[in-house]
C-alpha cells in the first residue's frame, strides 16, 4: 500500500531527523575531573561524595539512610516498563566534578563549559530575558548568577549543596517533606547521592517579573545525574522557574534522576517549565512534586521530547483550602523512545481545584504512556478537577496507552475526564501536501497543530525553541 | 504550454478500473470544464493529476509544459504549478488558516529565504476582501468548524495566494448558494489570465453561467465521451446525461 510505504520512508527520515536534532547538543569535551566517585554505588560512595561536599552529618545520615531504602526496594516493572531492568547502576559514576565553587560570571567558567552553555545559548537567554541563571555541568554548577535586585529583595537562588549549608534554617524544615526518600526507588536514589540542582527561597510578596533558568547539561559518559531542587514560594510570592536540559550521544545509557520539591505557601504561585531534551540513550527518571496551600497555586508545564525512557509523573498535594493544581504536558515519543507521563494531583482539602491536560505525540515505534492519578477524600467538599489526555499517532505502528485513575469519594465534588486517540489521516496528508508541503512539513504542520493550545502556555523563548525542536524531529533531512 | 492530460488510465488499489484513457488538454489562458454524471470518473481524475497515492496510474501520463510529472510526488506537482481545490476539503486542526497558506508560500521560497510578513498579510488580506471574507478568518484553524460555503471560499483563497499555472477545481459549486457561487465565480474569473489554465469539474451548468468556458468535455465511465464549445453544457441541461451517453455508444 502507498500510504504505508510513504510513512516507512518518513520513519527512516525521522530516524535521521534525531540525528540532526542532536547537532545542537551532541558533542562532548574531554573530561578534566578532579573528582570523581568512580562506577558503582555502595557506602564508600555516599562518603566520598559527602567528603567532598563537606555536607554535614544529617546530610551525611539522610544519605545512607536513603542508599539503603534504593537497596532495598525492587524496579516498579510490576506497573512500569521492563526497560528498567537494563540500567546497570553498576557501571554508573555517581560524582563527577572539576571541584570549583560556581561562578558568578561566565568570564570565569572554564572555556569549555562555557562554549557548552554559550553554543546551547544559556547566556544570551540570560541577558535577552530571565532574572537569574544556574548552569549545571554533571554533577555541580559551574556558573550561578541572579539579578541584584533580586538579592537585595531577599531571593535567595543557589545550588543545593549552598542552600543546605547556608540557609539551613529555610532548607532543612522543608526538605524531603513533599517527597519523602521512599516514595520511589528513584527518589532514594536521589536522596543518596544527590548534587546540584536550585534551592530557591522567594520571600513574602516578592513577585519575580522575570524567569529564573537552570540548565542540567550531561557531557561524561556512563554518568547518572542527580540534581535536587527545592523551591520555598513563601506567603504571596510568585515565581516561574524553567529547566532545559541536553546531553550527548554516548554508546552507553546514561542517568537523569532528579528530585523537585516545590513548597507554595498561602497565596504564592510557581510555575515549574521543562523542556526536556535529553538524546535518547538517556534513562529520565524524576520526580516531581509541588504542595500548595491556602489559595497558592502550583503549575506544571512540561514537554518531553528526548530521552530513551521519561518516567515522570508531576504532582500537586493542595493542602490548603481553594488551593489549585495543574499540569500541562506534552510529550512526543520517537522510535526508540517511551515517554511515560502524566500527573498527581491529590486534593486534601477543601475548593481545591486540579487541572490536567496531556497530549502526546508517538512517531515511528515511538511510545506514549498517560498515568493519571486524582485522589478526593469523601470528607472534603467542593473539589474539582478536569483531566484531558489526547493521543496523536502518526505511524501505523506508533503506540500509545493511557492509565487515567481517578479516585472521587462523596458527592459534593465535580470532575470530568476526556480522552481521545487521533491519527493523522491520509486524506489531511493529502491536502497539506497539495498546497506544496512535503510529508515531512506536513506532518510537523499537523503535530504542531495538535499541540498548539498547549504551546502557549509556555513562555514565548521557549514555545519558539519547542516548535523548532518539534519541526527537526518531524521534518527528516528535508532540506 | 498546457496541461495535458494523456490517455490516463487509473485503478483503485484493489484493481477496480476508474479512468479509462482520458485525453485532455488545458492550454494556457483558456477555461475548461468536465461535465458527467456522478461515479464517472471526474473527480478520480483530479486526485490522480494531483498524484493521490490511493490510485494505481495503469497508463498514459500527464505533462505540464511538456514536463511528464508521473515520477513527481504530490507536493513536487502542486509546487510545478498544479492546484486542486477541494470538494471536500480537510479540516487541519490548531493550524491557523494564515499560518496554512503561508506555510504552503513558504515551501515554494528557496532555503534560507522567507516571505515577507508585511506584504504577505497585505495580499491576503486584499484577496480575503474581493472573496467577502471576514478578517477573523486568518486566526481560525483550517476549515475547523467551516460551513460549506466557508470551505469553498477557502479554496478558492489558497488558489488566489498560491498563484498556480494551472486550477482544478473539483465541484467547487456543490452545496452553494447562489450568493456564494456568485464570489466563488468572481474569484475565479479573476484568476484568469492568458498564463493560466482552468479546468472546472462540475456537475451542473449552473456553476457555468458566471465562469465561461472555452470548452466544455463530458465524461462517463471513465472516459470523455464528448467534447464542445460552452453550448454543450447547455445542452445537457437540456436533455441530461443518459441522452449523451446514449448518443456516445450508440
């Protein structure tokens, strides 16, 4: 048939197309560590990196204490995918870093790490929109910088090993209480040997005009990253806060396992934005969860492009009465690549509001998971919560599966839940094509198309960025 | 120069014969229409000029200024100069209808080289105003939610952006009311030009009273089995289909 023939020759230009894509992320520097934890976790390796940190001892503690939670608790491959049983954390690094303190100022960044982030575009980005920039290169930053104005209202913005060490009094009270160490096998992991990553501290009423930006950046092989984050909107602040992040193609599989927790305290607002662009050699595995309380507001925008398995599933526990929820998800999945995402959203009190709406997009032998999981007590009244996940397949052999559980107990609440699964027909192919648009256009044309309500929601920088990431992964080698 | 459509014969994928030997040729400048009955063959014709990939091309070709375009993919044809107006146009979700046609603009630029924001929207805009279209009608996604009339106009738009050589128009007339046949005729007729040819694929001769044409072709079972000035048209207002056909294979 000349409709399955026509898809396989786009599966092929697709295929490249991740070649091409990767162009902008996919080179490396040879390595210049002075530290390094070398392959394989045990006890030694939780010492040499605390040794190395100079973390305190309840740090040190709350480290073993989690590296024998990760030993002690199997893979999910109960619910989740079999391709977890392929990462051999044997012949991971757990720590790799130059040992410098971050910069200040990019004039001092090594010449690598600075033509890293500066042919990524970090530091134009800085000065074209956001308020301040943290800049990770494995294991630590190596540049951190915020507006003075900002420091002068209070914000604090550093890397957590800084925020343990230096705000301890903000950090520690709030640290690993929206997700505790075992909440997951990866999230002890975290917990164990976790480095880098944001703690951010936004005092009352401060409402940040601008962004602030980390960057995760990946350039050793056969390494697993761990940043942990930890953003404090206190009473009435507001903050957005972006990711992007970006790797290599190595021969072996590499690591992310990140751990978020944001705290939004009565009245604040934070909005967590992610581009994820890892190349697809790369296990994500991160776990993402904002509390809010009375009248705060957590938003989660997030899109998943890269990687060879996400598992992400962000979250909002509404503590605080009329406090509201929402994650905004787009993931496209490849050939070669499984995006299983979604979203928690748990109500725990009163009026409390969650929205969530997902598309995904599989390509090729691409994959796309939804888990949905929405949880209202029968003791609370007056909560809400809309669900939407809608599926986009473009190839005949394109997958996708959705897993939506919503749990309403009592009958003072209202949801609603939609789902759909569309494809892009041969006849809409047809007439994009008849304008002059060659397949690959037209299928990018169409996918952006599908996504398009939820583009906006991104900030303008990154929306452009998206739409370009998504035309080079449907586009082929059209040139 | 022309578009010439040579002794085409064309399948479905299960072998079932549609188009059997049509000849045909658009010149430059002149108007053509295709007359026929329903399941003669019309518009299977027009998808297979486009190069629809659901039909087998069993013999013949079509050239367009003497190029064959047989080996050339659907967008390879309409960038050389084919467009096909719709009967049934697709809807194309989120893709707004200023973004579509300046997409479809784009694709025919060179590499590196991009439309014009100013002049584009200045353009589309004077042709939105000669087709009565409303201004909000650039923010709306592609025929999402259009009447049929809307949809048509929206044909005829994209024809008036993209400046072909040569317009199929596939039952552009069908479900129109004779207000919305009048602008459709009228962008139409502005199209036309000593550098452009136009087929018209019609069931009625309604759609021929405001768009004249230079000649007039009927088709059945896959074939066309008359050809004559505008009067024939009339005449098969007149005395219908079976009496052609009769006098075809009599």
């Amino acid at each position: 048939m000349p409709y399955e023939e026509s898809t396989a020759l786009l599966d092929e230009e697709t295929h490249e197309a991740i070649n091409i894509d990767r162009t902008k992320g996919d080179f490396v520097f040879p390595e210049r560590h002075k530290f390094d934890a070398g392959h394989g976790l045990s006890a030694k390796t939780i010492d040499y990196i605390c040794d190395v940190k100079n973390d305190p001892q309840w740090v040190r503690e709350f480290r073993h204490k989690a590296l024998q939670v990760f030993l002690d608790k199997p893979a999910p491959t109960h619910w989740a995918t079999k391709d977890l049983e392929n990462i051999d954390f044997d012949r991971i690094r757990y720590y790799l870093s130059d040992g410098e303190k971050p910069k200040r100022s990019w004039d001092e960044v090594p010449p690598e790490v600075l033509e890293t982030f500066e042919r990524l575009g970090i530091p134009e980005q800085e000065r074209a929109f956001l308020a301040g920039v943290e800049a990770q290169y494995d294991s630590e930053a190596a540049y951190s910088n915020m507006k003075e104005e900002l420091t002068k209202q209070g914000v604090i913005f550093v890397n957590s090993t800084e925020g343990l060490k230096n705000h301890e009094e903000i950090f520690r009270p709030w640290f690993g209480k929206v997700i505790p160490t075992g909440d997951n096998k990866y999230s002890a992991l975290n917990s164990a040997v976790f480095s880098g990553g944001s703690f951010i501290y936004i005092p009352k009423g401060v409402k940040l005009k601008q962004p602030l930006q980390a960057y995760f950046r990946i350039n050793s092989e056969s390494f697993g990253q761990f940043e942990r984050t930890l953003i404090i909107a206190d009473e009435g602040a507001e903050v957005m806060y972006m990711e992007g992040c970006t790797a290599p193609k190595f021969e072996t599989a590499t690591l992310h396992s990140a751990v978020v927790e944001l705290v939004a305290l009565k009245g604040a607002r934070i909005q967590y934005v992610t581009v994820q662009n890892w190349s697809n050699n790369v296990f994500n595995l991160v776990t993402k969860r904002g509390l809010a309380m009375e009248d705060a507001e957590v938003r989660w925008i997030d899109c998943n492009i890269g990687s060879r398995l996400t598992m992400k599933y962000p979250g909002v526990i509404m503590k605080g009465r009329r406090a509201r929820g929402e994650v905004i998800s787009i993931a496209l999945a490849n050939t070669g690549q499984h995006q299983d995402t979604g979203a928690k959203m748990i109500h725990a009190a009163d009026e409390t509001t969650s929205n969530i709406v997902s598309k995904s997009i599989s390509v090729g032998r691409g994959r796309a998971t939804y888990r949905g999981q929405v949880h209202i007590p029968r003791h609370l009244k007056g909560c809400r919560n809309n669900t939407e996940c809608d599926a986009l397949l473009i190839n005949s052999n394109s997958r996708t599966d959705t897993y939506p559980a919503i749990t309403v107990r009592g009958n003072r609440h209202a949801t609603q839940h939609e789902a759909s699964v569309s494809q892009v027909s041969e006849e809409m192919l047809f007439y994009m094509q008849q304008r002059g648009l060659n397949e690959g256009q037209a299928m990018s044309l169409a996918v952006n198309g599908f996504i398009n309500d939820l583009v906006r929601e991104f900030p303008m920088e990154y929306s452009v960025e998206l739409k370009r990431l998504i035309d080079l992964e449907m586009e082929g080698s059209v040139g | 120069m022309s578009l010439n459509i040579h002794n085409l014969s064309a399948t479905l994928e299960d072998g079932t014969e549609i188009l059997k030997g049509v000849t045909l040729e658009i010149p430059q400048g002149e108007v053509h229409a295709i007359m026929g009955p329903n399941g003669s063959g019309k518009s299977t014709l027009s998808k297979v000029i486009a190069g629809h990939e659901g039909y087998l091309v069993t013999g013949g070709n079509v050239t367009l200024d003497e190029e064959d375009v047989s080996d050339m993919s659907i967008d390879e044809r309409s960038r050389a100069g084919i467009f096909l107006a719709f009967q049934y146009p697709s809807e194309v979700p989120g893709v707004s209808n200023a973004n579509f046609i300046r997409a479809a603009l784009q694709s025919r630029l060179p590499k590196g080289e991009e439309i014009d924001a100013v002049a584009y929207y200045k353009k589309l805009y004077s042709k939105m105003d000669l087709l009565e279209m409303d201004r909000k009608f650039t923010g709306r996604a592609v025929n999402e939610g259009f009447s049929g009339g809307e949809k048509k106009r929206n044909e005829i738009l994209q024809m008036m952006m993209l400046e072909p050589k040569y317009c199929i128009l596939d039952e552009t007339d069908s479900g129109l009311d004779i207000d919305a046949l009048k602008i459709v005729a009228k962008g139409v007729n502005a199209m036309r030009s000593p550098e452009r040819g136009i087929l018209l694929i019609t069931h009625y001769q309604r759609l021929l009273d405001y768009i004249k044409p230079d000649q007039v072709h009927v088709m059945a079972e896959g074939r066309i089995v008359r050809s004559g000035g505008p009067e024939l048209a009339l005449e098969l207002e007149k005395h219908g289909y079976d009496f052609l056909k009769e006098a075809a294979f009599a």
